[in-house]
C-alpha cells in the first residue's frame, strides 16, 4: 500500500523545501520515494536544482520527482470527457446551451490533479508518494473536490437521468462518479494519506493554521505532522546590534509558540537557500534526527463523529480542533447536520437512529463540538 503524505501551508512558509526534504529523508532510509507537486507555482524542481517534467525522473537512487500540469490535464482528457457528455445529453433531446452548461463541473483542474497523483502513485509501486500542494486555501479547495463533485453529479445527472434516460450519460457520469467516490475514501483513510502542516511562527501564519486544522478535521483528513519553520537562531553569546535583534526576534518567535499546545517539529532559519540533495538532507536531519520521517508527531485523532445515548435523546460529538473564537454554525439540512467552522462547511451524514431527531443545544470545548439532540415526543 502506497502512503500519501501532503504537505501544505501559507504561501511563504517553506512547505515545498520541506516536502522535498522529506522526500530525500525517506529516499535515504531507504524508501522508494516520489515527490510531486501539485502547486501551480512549481518550485519543486527548484528545490532540488533539477528540471521536473509530468512524468517522473530520477533524482538521486530511491528517489524521482514530477510536477503535474493541472492545466495540461484539462486541455488533455477532461475535454474529451466533457464532449461525450455533452453529446450524449444532446442526443437525448437537451437544449444545445443546457448541455454545455451541465458538462462545466466545479473545480475540474484540482480534481485532475488528484486524478494524476493516484495515476503516478500506482505506476511506480513506490512506497510512499511525497505532494508538494497549493498554499492552505488551494488545498483545502482541492482536498474537498472530490466530496463536492459527488454531491454535484448526484443532483443534476441524477435528475437528468430521469429525464433523458441516455445510457450513454449514465455510463459517462457513473464512471466519473466511482472515481471521485474512490478518491474521496483514499484521502480519508489515515492508513494512507496524512497532512503536514507547515508553518512560520508569526501570528497571522498561525491564525491561518488553526482554520486549516479544523478545515481538515471536517472533510476527515488527519494531520500527522506540524512543523514550525525558520526559526531565528540563538546567537548564543555574540554580541553586537546584529546579535541582539536575532535574540528579540527569538524570543518573539518563542511566545508565539509558547501559547500553542500542538506538538510540532521545529526547524532553523538557514542562512543561504537550501537547494541541491545535501542541503535538503541537512534539512531532514534537523527535523527527524533518528526517527523515520514517514511516522508523524501528532497523536491518533478520534473518530469524527460519535455518538452517546443519554435519557430522552443524544449527545453527538464531532472531533474538531475549535478555538475560542472560531466562528461556528449548525444548520439541518434534511437527512445531514451542516457544519461551518470560519468559513468551512461540511455536510456530516446523521446515522439513522437520529434523523428524526431535533436539535436542542450545542456546546465548544476541548474535545471538540457536542451537540445535544431529542427523541421524537421527548420533553425537552
């Protein structure tokens, strides 16, 4: 089973050196290693002072890299997909503008992208696949695509399914809907694929981690790792104006580390740009020392959701790293509780037993959002 192991964080942090030094820690335990990037920015290659192409290429023994194309991916195979559809759907009697308009899914360049990382993962029987992802909102986006288009295709194919009766579309739409359902369960399965959370220790950089975090707690993805990057060095005893902005620069990054309590890996501010294999794996050192850098530093994460029988109704809770002042809204939307944690909103399926239930109260704290739900003639 390959492992997936994605990185992201605010643009700026250093998550591509990192990714990339990772990649050459594995490769150097041992692991038959790819590295790719998704970013649209592609600095991979960069990184490693090597030109990177679509398919991938050897970059030192037990390691290859490759940058994919989303645009590429596009212009090459969803427009072919995307002309079938919308034939099959003027075949059967649809409007010209119709079809077209029901053939433009949502996020299709991410969900290509995704398409491709499985695509390399499986071509190469490697052990682990390093991604090189978008900063933190790109990759939200792209993590949530494959949940999306599922819910896309099932509203308005279904409803077309009906109405055109089109083998053709059925075939065309149930085929890209098994492979978005098939991705969806790769990404949530913690056996396979797990995030590393980079960041730098300002505030504003941190405020964005924390949104993620619960972002990713909600489409079920788990965070493996958190590492807090360019960190100013002690200058130890020198002394001098220079000497003494390095410590107040320190001591500024320290409090804001201080007042998290995730456990995260931490690595220095290099002095010159880390490029080329001995750069990066000085990088690997610093972060892993004798560990092995597939196993993560944060601890097993509870299940998303759980729910408790209590006199006369429920306690549901959902595992969610909330702050104090995130801004959070529940809603039912017929069958499923929505969910939007700063912005982030997830459709959580309500098992059986509660769906005729109503909601009564909701509670934030440590271990998450608890929200308290009544039988059906219950008093509340």
């Amino acid at each position: 089973m390959t492992r997936l192991l994605l990185f992201t964080g605010k643009g700026g942090v250093g998550k591509t050196t990192l990714a990339a030094a990772t990649a050459a820690g594995l490769a150097a335990r041992g692991y038959k290693t790819l590295v790719v990037s998704t970013d649209p920015a592609h600095s991979l290659g960069d990184a490693f002072g090597e030109r990177l192409g679509r398919e991938p290429s050897e970059v030192d023994t037990r390691l290859h890299g490759a940058q994919v194309d989303s645009r590429g991916l596009v212009d090459d195979i969803w427009q072919d997909l995307r002309g079938r559809l919308r034939s099959a759907l003027a075949g059967a009697g649809l409007d010209a503008l119709d079809a077209e308009e029901l053939t433009v899914v949502p996020g299709v360049d991410e969900l290509l992208a995704l398409t491709e990382v499985r695509r390399l993962a499986e071509a190469g029987r490697w052990d682990v696949v390093v991604v090189d992802c978008g900063p933190t909102a790109e990759t939200l986006r792209l993590l949530a695509l494959p949940e999306a288009v599922s819910g896309y295709l099932d509203r308005v194919f279904g409803w077309q399914f009906a109405l055109t009766g089109s083998r053709a579309v059925v075939r065309s739409v149930r085929e890209l809907a098994a492979h978005v359902t098939s991705l969806r369960d790769q990404l949530t399965d913690p056996e396979i694929t797990t995030v590393r959370l980079v960041l730098t220790p300002e505030r504003v950089v941190v405020a964005e981690a924390r949104r993620t975090l619960s972002a990713l707690a909600l489409r079920g993805i788990r965070v493996d790792g958190l590492i807090a990057n360019r960190l100013m060095p002690a200058p130890g005893v020198w002394r001098g104006a220079a000497a003494s902005w390095m410590r107040t620069r320190r001591r500024a990054q320290d409090r804001v580390l201080d007042e998290l309590t995730w456990e995260m890996s931490r690595v220095e501010f290099r002095a010159e740009e880390p490029v080329g294999l001995p750069a990066l794996r000085s990088i690997a050192t610093e972060l892993y020392g004798e560990s092995d850098p597939l196993t993560g530093n944060a601890t097993e994460t509870a299940p998303l959701l759980t729910v408790t029988e209590v006199d006369g109704g429920y306690r549901l809770r959902l595992a969610l790293p909330l702050e104090r002042d995130a801004e959070l809204d529940l809603a039912r939307v017929d069958d499923d509780l929505a969910v939007t944690v700063d912005g982030y909103r997830r459709l959580v399926a309500l098992p059986e037993s509660l769906r005729p239930c109503r909601i009564t109260g909701a509670e934030s704290g440590a271990d998450g959002l608890v929200v308290s739900l009544r039988k059906p003639g219950e008093d509340a």
